[in-house]
C-alpha cells in the first residue's frame, strides 16, 4: 500500500458540528466508492454522547453549567458512552470501509494509536481487553490502582462505512474531563501525552504537529494490507 490509497485532512481546529456535517459529506463519497479519507481535527471543548449513554447520566454537571462554560453537548451515532473534545486533543475520523469487518478495524484503529505514542516516546501503550482504547501503565491513586486511559474510540457503521474514530490526548486541559465519567468507566483515570512527559521526567513539550505526523505515519504502516473493498450491494452477482 502507498499513501494514495487514503487521503489525509488537517482541518485545524474546528467546531464539532461543522467537523460532524463533513464527516457525513466524506461518508457519503465513500459509500459511493470514493477514496476513504482520514480527518485530522481538533474541536473545541465539547461532550459527545454515543449510543450508550443513557441520557447523559455521566455527564456530572448540569447542563446548564456547561452551556455557560460555552461546552455544548451533541447525541451522535458512534458506539459508547459520554467523552470530552477539546484543544489538545487529536481526533482522528477514519472514513474507511469496514463491512463486517468492525472488530478487526477497531483493533487496527488502536494498534495505530500504540505505534504513534511509540514514535513520541511512549512505549508501554497498549490496547485493554474489554475496553476499546488506548491505555498506558496502570498508576496508584490515593492507594487504589487506576487505568490511564490517554485515548478513546468510538465509531459508527453506516453502508458498511466508518464515521467517528479516536480521540487522543496530546496537551489537553484534563481537568474538563472532571465534567464526565469518561466513557462510563469509574475505575479509569485519563492522562495525556504532556502529562506522561511530566510523570516521567521526560523533556520536551508534547507537540501537535508532532503527533498529527506520527498518527498519520502509523495510519499508513498499520493499513497497509487493509482490504479496501466494500461489499457487493445485497442481489449484486450472477
């Protein structure tokens, strides 16, 4: 496989909405047989629910605290619970065939978050059975162990396409994620690149540009025997 058989978008920073109506846009040109495509963006702050979120019961604020806070909060189409957007944080939205293939895609989805924390300097990230997502060393916290979870997947499956994806957090200002219980999991704490350098005594700031490359250049080596095609419409064939 070369870079060509998907695209690659950085869009910046965008709000959810716009990002989630050009998502739908690059959805619906897959479906149709168009190149898949990856989007890079970064939102700002907001929560998401997905399919499990029961009415935003692990949102712990009002909602009228977050509207003054300027968060807004959208119900999507994606997998799990309640997560955080925000600056620093990298999203990645995989508009890729998938078929029936969901399981395999979501692990290939982590294995890509895994080489790129590898590339920035992070070697013990690693996937968590029963969860999905990307975790790193578990950590004792007020003498009770905790998951660090650094990023969260959710996706979609629509004509056999992927919406939505990964959320990764480089920089982000993790105190917002005290808004949620992230992803409805009470035993998890989440971390973020800059705070695994600081933790760790390791020098340097955690850069954007610098994860956006090692995510795409994961993206590519980790896809590279992916099988594009998407299913034959049902009654297609002879």
């Amino acid at each position: 496989m070369t870079r060509a058989d998907f695209d690659i978008l950085d869009l910046g920073v965008m709000p959810y909405r716009a990002a989630w109506d050009l998502q739908k846009q690059h959805h619906a040109r897959v479906a149709d047989g168009g190149q898949p495509t990856l989007l890079l963006v970064e939102h700002p702050p907001v929560l998401t629910l997905g399919r499990k979120a029961r009415e935003g019961e692990n949102i712990v604020v009002t909602r009228e605290y977050l509207a003054a806070q300027g968060i807004d909060v959208f119900e999507v189409e994606r997998g799990g619970d309640v997560t955080y957007h925000g600056p620093g944080q990298l999203v990645a939205y995989a508009i890729f065939p998938v078929g029936r293939r969901v399981r395999d895609f979501l692990r290939l989805l982590e294995q890509s978050v895994v080489e790129a924390l590898g590339t920035l300097g992070l070697p013990d990230a690693r996937p968590n059975p029963g969860y999905a997502g990307v975790y790193l060393q578990d950590r004792e916290i007020n003498g009770l162990e905790r998951h660090q979870k650094i990023c969260s997947i959710g996706v979609a499956v629509k004509q056999h396409v992927a919406l939505h994806g990964i959320g990764l957090n480089v920089n982000t200002n993790l105190d917002h994620f005290n808004l949620i219980v992230p992803c409805g999991l009470t035993d998890t704490q989440m971390t973020s690149v800059q705070r695994e350098y600081d933790l760790r005594g390791l020098s340097g700031a955690a850069d954007m540009r610098a994860a956006k490359q090692a995510l795409a250049d994961a993206f590519v080596r980790t896809f590279q025997t992916y099988d594009w095609s998407l299913p034959a419409p049902a009654g297609a064939g002879s």
